[in-house]
C-alpha cells in the first residue's frame, strides 16, 4: 500500500520559500576546506548545521577529529552527527553528505558571487555547495521540518552523519565510521548518500555501484643529474626515451588495456545486466555534449556506459620531472616518473591487478635492454563497490522515485568512486544507496556550480518519500 | 719559422697578477643578461670592457642594438668593437666574446659569493663569469697588454666583437654581424671564438664542428577541457595514449632515430675522419663521471665521441598540458603537447628533416585510427657546421698549443650549437676557429663555476701565440 505523501508533498511545497531561505545561509559560508584561512567558516558551517537540526528536535553532536595531519596548526571541522527518533518498532536509516565545499573565487569565471545564492529566470540557483552538498545535505533537515509542520510523524529513525573534509580527501572519516558503528551508528538498518548526480537532467537516478581506483608510478632514472641533449644525446641511454617506450604499451588509442591477464579478472557480463542498460536515459549527444567534442570510443550508448561502470580502464596522467612549461628546452631529464590509474571493477582484486601490472612492466622494461633504472610501485587503490539493486533500500528508493518524479530511475553506477560509501559498507555491513538530488548539469567543482530550484523542491519530496517506502518494504525484497 | 714568443710570454707571466685583479674587476659587475634588474650591471660591463680596451689603445665603439623585443622597457645591451692595428700588411683576425653572464645567488649553492673571484690553494678561480665568457674575452685584452708592456708590435690587426645577450639568445647580434660584414668586420681574414672547453682538463682542443638543432612539437587534442577519469576513462579517445603511442615510435632505447630516411642524410664517415678519434684524449671513465652514472650508450670511446659529435640524435624533453607535478591526480588532459628535437649534422638540410619527420609522425598517428586531432610543428631550427680542420686558420691555432702547452691538441666537435658560429661563418665567408680557454670541469651555467688559474694565464699566452702563427701560415694550408 503506498504511503499517503500528500500532506507532506503539500508542506515542502509551502515551505519552499523556507527551504530555499536555509539554503542561500549555507551557501553563504564559505566553508572552503581546502583553504587554511577558510577553516573558521567551516567550523560555522557546522555550527550553523548542528543549530538547524538542534531546533528541529533533533539530537546532535560535534565530533572533534583531532589536528589535520601534515598541517597540525590546523584543527579538523566536526563530524556533525544527530539522531532524529529513537523508536524500535521503526528502521533507522543512516544518511551522510558533507557541509564543506570546493574553492570558489568570482575571477575564476563566476557569472555570479559564488558565495551568494542567486536564481535566475529558469529556477536554476547558482553558488558554490549549492548541489555539492549543501543542498542534498539541507534536503534532510527540509524533510523533518516539512513533516512536523505537516504534523506527520517520521516514520524511520533517522541518522546524520555530515561531514566537513570531503573535498579534501575525508581526513579522519574512515576511522570515526569504523568506531562508531558499534556505537552512534550500530542501529542503522541501511545508509542512503546523497553526493552524486543524475546522468542526465530529467530523470533520476539511483547509484550501485563505483569504480575502483589502483594509482600507479613509474620511474626511470639515469645518470646524476639532468643532461644537456646537445652533448650527451646520442651517447647516454635516456629516461624519457625508455618512460615512453614502457607506457606506450600500457594501453592503445582504443582504450583496450595491454596487460596481460588483466581483463580475465572483470566479471562476466550477464543478460540480467546486460538488461539494465537499454532504458537507460542516455544518448551520445549526451557523451559528446560533456566531451565538448566527438572523440568518444564506442558507437552506442550500452557499449559507453558498461565502458565507463562496468569494465575496467587505464589513464596515463602525466609525467613528472621532465621537461612541461611552454616553450622550448633541450634537456634531458635525469629522472621520470609517469603516473598512471586502472579504474577497476569486479572481481579485480587490488593485490592480483598490482602484481599482473609490476611483472608486465618488469619484463617490458627487460626487454628494453636499457642500462637506466626502473621502478613501479603503487601510489594507492580503492576498491570498486557494488550494491544489489534489489535490496529493499533501493526498491523503496526506486517507488519514490516512481511517486515523486512519475518514471522509474535509472539504474546506474559510476565511473568514479566515492570512497565513503566504501567505508559505510565496510564498517556498517549495511546496503548502501547512493540517491543523487542534483543533475549532470550542476557543475560540482566547476564555476557557476548551481541546483535546480526543481531538483532541490522534488528532491527533498524524494528523501522524505524514501523513507515512507523503507518503512513499508518487506525484509527481504 | 716559430716566431719569437718568449719575451712575450714573459710579460704575461709577469702581468698575471694584473690580470687576475682585471677578471676580479670584471666577474665583480653581476652582468646578468637575463634578469631585468640587472641590466644597469650588463650596461657597466660593456662600459668597464669599453674603458679598458682605450686605455690599452684600440679604437673603441659601443654599438646599441636598441629596445629589448618583447621587454620594450629594456635597451639591449651594446655590442663593444674594437680595432687594434690597421696595417694592410697584416692579417685581420675578428674575435668574438660575450661580457653578459648566467643568473647566480649564493644560496642556489654556491660554496663562495658568486660575484667576488675566489681563488683556491689549487688556483682554482671560483666566480660566475670567469670561465664563461670574461676569463676568454679579458684573454685578447691581456693579450695587447703584454704584447706593448714587452714592446712587441701584435703581428696582426686585431678586431673585437663582444656581446652582452648571448645568455639570453644574442637578441639582434645576427643582423649585426651581417650589416657589419660590409663594414667595420670587412677586413677579416679568419674568425676565432672563446666560448667553449677543452674534453677534459690536460689537454686544449680545437673545435671544428657543431650540431644543429631541429625542435618540434606534437600536440594531440581531444575534448574541450580537461575530464574525470573515473567519468570518461575507457569511453573517450585520450590524447596522452595517443602521444605517447608517436612518441614511442621515434627512437629506441640505443639511440636509434626511427623516422625512416633520416639516417641516409648523414653524411658518411670517411677513413681520414676515422682517424681523428683514436688520439683523442677521452676515455668512458670520462664519460661516466660527467653522466654520473654508467649508462652510456656505446662501449668505446670513439663510438660515443661520433655519437656526440659527427651523429645526430633524438631526445624527448617532456610534455606540456600533462600533469607533471609530484603525488597524483586522476586527470585526462584534454591537449598534451610533445617536445622532441633532433640534433643534426652533415648533410641534414632542415627542410628535408622537417619533412621526413612531419610524414611520419602523421603517418604513424593515421595507424591509431584515432578520434583526435593530431598536429606537428617545428619550433626553431638552427643549422649544423663544420669547419675544415686544414685551414690555417686552425694549422695556426695547433702550432700555438704545442708551443705553449707541449701537445697537439684534441680536433674536437661538439654536440650543441653554438649559433653565432654560424652566423660569422656565413657574414663574413671566412674560416671560423673555435679555440676555447676553460677546461670541461669549469660548470659553466651551474653553481660553483670557476676558471683554472693555469687556463686563464696559459690560455692569455695561447691566444697571443695563435696571433703569431696566423701571422706566419701560408695563404693556402
């Protein structure tokens, strides 16, 4: 039986004025992590997020993570923690999302005051941390409030966990995850993060599963110190001669990967899977319009998404130490280092891809028959992640979706990977849904970063909807 | 008949003292051509140049070239000439020196101050500038000093022409020394030029040849702006895959050049050319300690010295666009540009490589069957000489090494450009000597560059000497 919505629908859209009100005061700290000098602010931002959740009823914590490491005048922000309920006949659901937000300066190429949330004529709400994540975040808070106005009783016990390092790599998170699963959050029933995106811009979306990371370094090294081309080329075996040849044969112009073994280890492609992928709202417009050009790879969208979620793909990013300004300099470098990251999927295990790509890249070098010196290590892996889209969280998620939006959601994954989820997994043993409010326009980390006016309204209807339909699913779905 | 040099070689001995005090004076004025601030010091160095040149009795003139282009708050340097001597009877030697010197601050890694000459208990004569290029240039000065403090006419008609740019490219001394040719250099018999080192440090040489430098860049674009490769890797063609696939493909670790056709340019190496190289005094311990390491390529001598001098070669400098800094970030760069150069000897027309080289790399980058876009260019190019070794002008130069050293210096090339060889060459028509007075351990361009007190007073008697044999050579050699 759905749940009734239509008192609760009626007040997010009385309160809207309200919601967008708390929003543009979030979005007015500039709560920069990244930034030394911006740290008082996102200690505000904490402040101002633990004051709103306070006044609604909820019970709240600042958390204290300690100094940040490597810059110890530096105090980390709070992990912002509430409860909201504390009723045992009631699941409690787990949400996290992050009060901090990307540098933004107006002569970055802001059309607007990035600190400053201003709407224009199409609803669209532009500021820095409007989409990322203030707005998801401040969705939450949207949803108790519209329900106690509304006089309707929650009907999940809710868990917060916000925190306020995200976009400067979650100093600290992991480990207050980890201890605090036997303990803040040892009730949590399952855990819904709203951090991602849409893949398009009308229709939602619901997130599975992530790409893994394993982040490589090559280095070749050679005589002392750097050589002038003009006296020893021609005599002296040189670094970025053999760099060059070795990471030449990592990959092809095809984006197949050259390791061997490599690919044997990504699990086979199902029809059940194979499935998922026809629906899906998504075109190649859509991959040129975001590449800016026609440069993609595949010629259809199946073959596109599975080469972006599903199956593994090398990068070779740069290299280090050799010569990259301008201009012109007839160096030889002494020493190079190239980077290179395999994002990986199931079932590639992080130690069975490193040793497949150390031996591969030992035994190309040998073949060399070079008298510089190589090395390769790890820089650092994550691991993939994959839900089951069956599981209850996500069928309630998919209904809401269905209620509020009137189609059913994508089934996605992403390319990337948002490491928290990770460890909610990890440490929780819980599902975990991934349940973007923003769209693939919103340009998270970019200038002009904005939300819909209409993805924040529906979205905080779609988070609170959620959670009527968790609390209606049955066990074991 | 050896000329009568003894009373000659006397006064230099006895005037050493004076000409250390003149280098001091000289290494003291920071004449960094590179740095604005310094350009005042540069000034006052052509000044000091000037001032001691009229005290010693040639005809003097400070030439300005005027505005520095792209630096048009800056006037360039003068160009300082001089006559010394106007006997039709005589031959006309034009000589070339630079008074301009590389940046230098104590705390780069200086082990003295870099503008106060310091001299160690083994003579060793630390300063920037004292090997490159004041010690040489003051060398004709002490010269003329000696040769009227012994009352000996100078057996030839001297002209001077020293820059003050040559650290920062000889902006305007090109079209100098060609309107020149017509005029005050008219005269010139022959060329000689102090601006290079001995192979080692025992024995002077004579160097007869350079390489030029063809300098290209390959740019491979792909999207509009850079991209996430967690978003994008495996479904977009990627530009780094694509270089480094071209870059790979143009010369092996052994040195190899692999465009095809560019090693039948290369004149072939005759048996009298053969024969040069085995007296030369180099060994691969030489070649070991300046590399720092045991990576040479070739194991002889006389394979790595052709390599260096009488070969061309390939070197991959780095690439632009890509991400080079340490730790690691998963970027796509959206253009990377690629930067290699060739440096060329007879008969390498740059035409002809420009071209072998452009139809391969655009042949090989059609192969990938890639989506992006490709392109090729020559940054600059500057052209290879070869002197003849049997003109009297070096016969001269050999005869005054054995007088004043006891040897028979090395017949050396090198393997960079020094361009304003070629400039002399082509202005004047006449034969070009290069006759250098540092040792190859003096580290010009680095911290700690010195010249040996033995070169600078031996070296002043080599240059004199040189005067006199060209005084006495046969037309023909």
């Amino acid at each position: 039986m759905a749940p009734q919505l239509e008192p609760f629908f009626q007040q997010v859209d009385n309160l809207s004025p309200t919601f967008v009100d708390r929003l543009r005061k979030a979005v007015a700290i500039p709560s920069v992590s990244a930034q030394d000098e911006n740290r008082k602010d996102v200690f505000k931002m904490a402040e101002f997020l633990a004051s709103e959740l306070e006044s609604l009823g909820a019970e709240v914590q600042q958390r204290p993570l300690g100094k940040q490491p490597g810059k110890e005048h530096l105090e980390l922000p709070p992990v912002v923690i509430a409860r909201y309920g504390n009723d045992k006949n009631k699941r409690t659901i787990l949400v996290y999302g992050h009060y901090d937000v990307q540098p933004a300066l107006k002569e970055d190429g802001w059309a607007t005051e990035p600190f400053e949330l201003t709407e224009d004529s199409q609803g669209r709400m532009y500021g820095r941390g409007s989409t990322d994540d203030k707005g998801p975040v401040l969705g939450w808070l949207n949803v108790i409030e519209a329900h106690k106005k509304a006089g309707i009783e929650l009907p999940v016990n809710l868990l917060c966990c916000f925190e306020g390092m995200e976009e400067y790599g979650s100093e600290g998170l992991e480990e207050f995850i980890q201890a605090e699963s036997t303990k803040f959050f040892k009730d949590a029933d399952a855990v819904c993060i709203s951090d991602n995106y849409w893949l398009g811009t009308e229709k939602p979306c619901l997130t599975y599963g992530l790409r893994g990371c394993n982040y490589y370094s090559i280095s070749v090294s050679g005589p002392a110190q750097d050589l002038h081309s003009g006296v020893f080329g021609g005599s002296a075996h040189e670094p970025m001669t053999d760099l060059v040849q070795i990471l030449s044969k990592l990959v092809d112009t095809h984006g197949r990967i050259l390791v061997p073994g490599l690919m044997d280890l990504v699990e086979p492609l199902t029809e059940d899977e194979k499935r998922l992928y026809p629906d899906i709202s998504y075109t190649m417009e859509n991959l040129h319009e975001s590449l800016g050009s026609e440069t993609g790879i595949h010629p259809t969208k199946e073959q596109t998404l599975m080469a972006r979620w599903r199956y593994p793909s090398l990068s070779i990013h740069g290299i280090e130490g050799a010569y990259s300004a301008p201009g012109a300099k007839t160096v030889i470098p002494a020493k190079v280092i190239g980077k290179f990251s395999i994002r990986t999927v199931p079932n590639m295990e992080s130690a069975d891809v490193n040793k497949l790509v150390f031996d591969y890249i030992r035994a190309e070098f040998a073949k060399l028959n070079s008298k510089n010196t190589l090395d390769v290590w790890l820089q650092h892996d994550g691991k993939w992640w994959v839900a089951s889209p069956k599981h209850w969280n996500f069928t309630a998620a998919s209904k809401a979706v269905k209620q509020v939006f009137g189609v059913e959601p994508d089934m996605t994954r992403e390319g990337g990977s948002i490491p928290v989820t990770l460890s909610f997994e990890q440490a929780t043993g819980k599902n975990v849904l991934l349940l973007p409010m923003g769209s693939s326009t919103d340009a998270a980390h970019s200038i002009n970063e904005k939300l819909d006016k209409r993805n924040y309204i529906e979205g905080s209807k779609l988070l609170g909807a959620y959670l009527h339909y968790v609390s209606e699913e049955p066990m074991k779905a």
